[in-house]
C-alpha cells in the first residue's frame, strides 16, 4: 500500500505540474535540439538528469550535486566546483542559484571552469513561491542577471517564462482547492505568455567571452 501512494503521489505531481516548470521545458527543448551541447558537460544540481538524453553523442556529463541520488556522478558544493580552469565546455544551470548562500560565488567558479566560447545555460525563478531544497535565499531581476553575466558573457538567447496572466494563473493553482486548475498547464505553456517585468523565471543562454 505504501508503495502505491508514493506511485499515485508521483502521478499527481506530474500531471499538476506548475506553468513554470512547462514554459521553462519548452524553452529548454528549443534550446537543446536546435544546437545541442556536448564535449564536457556540468550539470550543477542535475538531480535526476533530465537533460542527459537532451545531449550529443559520446558526450562527457558531469551531474553534480550537493549529495548523491541515483544519477548523480559527482558530489561537490556548487561554490568549489573541482575542475580546472577552462576544462569544461558547457555548463547547465536551472533553478540552482536561488538555492546558494553565494550565487555570486557559484558563477565565478563556472566562468573560471569554462573555456572561452563555453556555453552556460541558466535559469532562476523571479514570481515563485519559496522552496527550500534545502535552502531559498533569492530572486533575482533581469537587471540584476545582466549586470552578473555582462563582464564575462554574451547573451545568445533570453527568454522570460510568464506575464501579468500567468503570474496570477500560477499562483491561483498552488491553492489547494483550484490545484485542478493546474492539468490544463501544458497547453498553457504554448501561449505567447512572456512580460520581464512579470515573469515567472528568466532563463539565459550565455557564451563566454574570449
């Protein structure tokens, strides 16, 4: 019986999974098959590995996290990444920043790690609720972001999950009497639902500068 509440639990979860989440995957599966990544690959708090089949052939993938779960192949803290300088040539980023005491710590140590004209994909939560895993310290602006990537980075691409509709759609859906609301996310997520200023999570495709 244990087994098959945690197997329904599982299901529920899925299938109410929040607008964000969606938005955020479509811009990831855009991202990943029109140039996918591949050589050395960082996966900073990759959990289950959800990108691995996302990436090219023969690639080397590096899923790091704070500690070990069945896809994990590197336990290490995201402030003292143990690679050398410009040893990796990719780096995946999602909804791990927030999470940092030193966010600012974490992305000197990716941008010391990259090559130059390695890519770095990021994204952070701005209109989400507080989710400790173990630990929420920010949100962060797109002003803020830019000003963090400016020096090292050029923008490849930016795309901004959600607006005025969705933020309220988003956070109707976490009460628990409209979480049904909730099954109708991935149609959804195919709206041109996109405002910086009311976003639900920014996402970045950056390349290192030279």
């Amino acid at each position: 019986m244990p087994d098959a509440l945690a197997i329904l639990r599982s299901l529920k979860r899925r299938a109410l999974r929040s607008l964000t989440a969606h938005i955020e995957r479509r811009v990831l599966d855009r991202w990943f098959k029109t140039a996918p990544l591949g050589g050395r690959v960082l996966d900073i708090g990759g959990g289950a590995s959800p990108y691995a089949s996302y990436l090219l052939p023969h690639t080397q993938l590096f899923n790091l996290d704070i500690e070990c779960n069945a896809a994990t192949n590197l336990v290490a803290d995201a402030h003292r990444l143990p690679f050398s300088s410009g040893s990796l040539d990719a780096v995946i980023c999602t909804n791990v920043l927030e999470h940092l005491r030193e966010p600012t710590i974490c992305l000197a140590e990716i941008t010391t790690a990259l090559r130059a004209g390695g890519e770095l994909i990021v994204i952070v939560p701005f209109l989400f609720k507080v989710h400790p895993n173990p630990e929420d310290h920010w949100r962060f602006t797109w002003q803020c972001l830019e000003r963090l990537f400016a020096e090292d980075y050029e923008i490849i691409d930016c795309a901004v999950s959600g607006g005025r509709f969705a933020a309220i759609w988003e956070i109707l859906g976490q009460v628990r009497i409209f979480e049904f609301i909730r099954i109708i996310n991935p149609w959804l997520a195919r709206l041109p639902l996109s405002h910086r200023d009311y976003a639900l999570s920014y996402c970045y495709r950056l390349r290192k500068r030279p």
